[in-house]
C-alpha cells in the first residue's frame, strides 16, 4: 500500500515510517520540514504544512491509507494556534481524504482528552469529555477526535488512539524537558507514588499499524476511539527516576504538596498572561493537574478489537534507551 504518515519525521511518526517500511509499504512522510534522517529506511518525503487544502489535495494523490499523527503539542500557547494545527488541521486531512477516495484514516489522539483533574485509575474508553479543559491542547486534541470519530462511514475507515507519554531512543519531548529540569536541582513532584502509564515508542508505533489492519478489515475498531499503552502502570516518581537514569543522570525528587503545585500554576499561568510573555511559565495549571493525578488506563478494548500487546516491556525499553544515551555521548 502507499501510505501517508502526517508528522512522519516526528518521534511517533519516525517509528510508524519505520514499521511500515518493514511491512514492504510504499510511505509518505508529511511534514514542515525534510526528514532526512527516513531518506536510508527509503521513505519518501513531502515538506506540507496541513492549513493548506489544496496542496494537501494534490499530495494525497494515489495514496491507500492515511495515519495522522501530526499536531500541536505543549502545555502552554494561544488557543488559536492550537485549534489550527489540531482541529483545522486534522479537517483538512479528513476532507482530502474524501476527495481522494482515501477508505482508511488512522489519528493519534490523547488520553488527556478525558482528563477532568483528577484521579483516573483504570480507565477505558466510557470516560467522558470533561465540561472544561485547563489547556488548549487538551481542548483542541478532543475536538479533533469527534471529527475523526464523526467522519467514520462507508467510504472512509476511521480510528483514534490515545498512547499516553511516549518515550524511548530518539525522545525530543519527553527525556529533554525531565533532563532539563533534573539539571537545574531536585525534582518537585506533587504525585510522585501516583501510578501512570507509559508507553515505548515502538509499541506505540505497533499500535497504529494494527489499528489500520483492524480498519481495512471493517471490524469493530471502525469509529472508535481506543487508549493504548505497555499496560504496566508505575508510580510517577519511579518511571521519572528510571528514565533519567537511562540517560546517565542520577535524579533527587523532592516531594511537594499537589495543592502548592496546583497555585503555583494558577498564579504562574495568570502571570505570563497578564505580563504577556512569551516563554512557557515553569508549571501551569494544567501541567500541575497533570503531574498530582494518577492516569492509567484498561486497555481491555485495545487488546481485543487491534490485537495490541505490547512487544517491548518497560525494562527492556530502559535498556534499549540506555543503550541509546550511552552511544550518543
């Protein structure tokens, strides 16, 4: 098949681009900028920017499938920013979709679409939209996926994946942010015993290959909306510790009341508005949530519907990271 992989040079969309090569497909990575690092895996490549229709049109031409992984990530900006690349965008990739007979459409959602404030502990996919978001990510993320869910139907296959704080060899969010803050000092954690989930890059990337497989079929999957993760739920300040160490580091976590954290977001966040700055406050309301709740998930439907186990286990992925750090000195 010829595949289209929106942000395929991104972390995520560099391992689906991986996979599905390995599967023999034909792979279109679509981004702002050349991938050149997927030029050797034989991935070809299109610099596109998903506002633009018409070129998003003439480029999805004689594709089979469509995986859209790209999107405006981060805890902070301008809603506005945030609804053009998440909802506008992903409108856009539904409409050539349609114009180009595309029958296959795969997006990568997040779990934080659910996510109401506080604790979620095993979760699945009942969970409802809460009233309000504290972010615009969040915000514009859930939008984004009742248009995926909507546009589901007899000439287009849909499905959304929620994979939760993807990590592993390559992490451009992720280790870089925790790296920079265990540089700086001690780590304050507001729930650093609270269980989380994560997810290894590859498995994450594993999950969208199946849940296109389980599309093309026209099983259940077709319109649905599924959490994916390495189904073993760890207790934040303990993945936190691992992943730094994998990366030579040897964090101090300092443990602080959730109720400083979540004040300290409002008053920060209330301040970088009011002043108009441009960089991102240290914490916001929405990271403090985010980092005093426990969020894990079932992942029951995932397993039956895609098929999804996850290959790659949390100790083997530190080890495949560990390995990575050490050969990138």
């Amino acid at each position: 098949m010829r595949i289209l992989v929106t942000g395929g040079g991104g972390f995520l969309g560099s391992a689906i681009c991986g996979q599905l090569r390995a599967q023999g497909h034909e792979v279109i990575a679509y981004q702002r900028r050349k991938a050149t690092h997927l030029i050797a895996l034989g991935v070809y490549n299109i610099c596109g920017d998903l506002g633009n229709l018409e070129q998003l049109n003439r480029d999805l031409r004689g594709c089979d499938a469509v995986i859209h992984t790209a999107g405006k990530a981060g805890v902070w900006g301008n809603y506005k920013d945030y609804y053009q690349a998440n909802v506008l965008g992903t409108e856009n990739v539904i409409s050539a979709c349609r114009a180009n007979g595309i029958r296959s459409l795969v997006y990568t959602s997040s779990p934080s679409v659910v996510h109401g404030g506080g604790d979620i502990e095993g979760g699945d996919e009942s969970l409802p939209y809460p009233r309000r978001f504290t972010s615009p990510y969040p915000a514009s993320k859930a939008l984004a996926e009742q248009l995926i869910t909507a546009a589901n139907g007899d000439h287009l296959k849909t499905v959304s994946l929620r994979p939760h704080l993807i990590w592993g060899p390559g992490d451009p969010h992720l280790l870089p942010r925790l790296m920079a803050k265990a540089a700086s000092g001690s780590l304050s954690l507001p729930g650093g015993g609270k269980l989380i989930d994560t997810i290894y890059v590859e498995n994450a990337a594993q999950a969208h290959l199946l849940a296109l497989e389980a599309i093309q079929k026209g099983g259940p999957a077709c319109g649905k909306t599924y959490f994916v993760s390495n189904d073993e739920p760890l207790p934040q300040a303990e993945i936190i510790s691992s992943l730094l160490r994998a990366a030579g580091m040897e964090p101090q976590i300092k443990t602080i009341p959730p109720w400083v954290a979540k004040t300290a977001g409002t008053i920060l966040q209330s301040t970088w508005k009011i002043l108009r700055l441009k960089s991102e406050p240290p914490v916001t309301k929405w990271s403090a949530e985010q980092l005093s709740t426990a969020h894990w998930y079932d992942i029951s439907a995932a397993k039956r519907d895609l098929n999804y186990h996850p290959d790659i286990s949390i100790q083997e992925g530190l080890q495949k990271l560990t390995e990575f750090c050490r050969s990138d000195l």
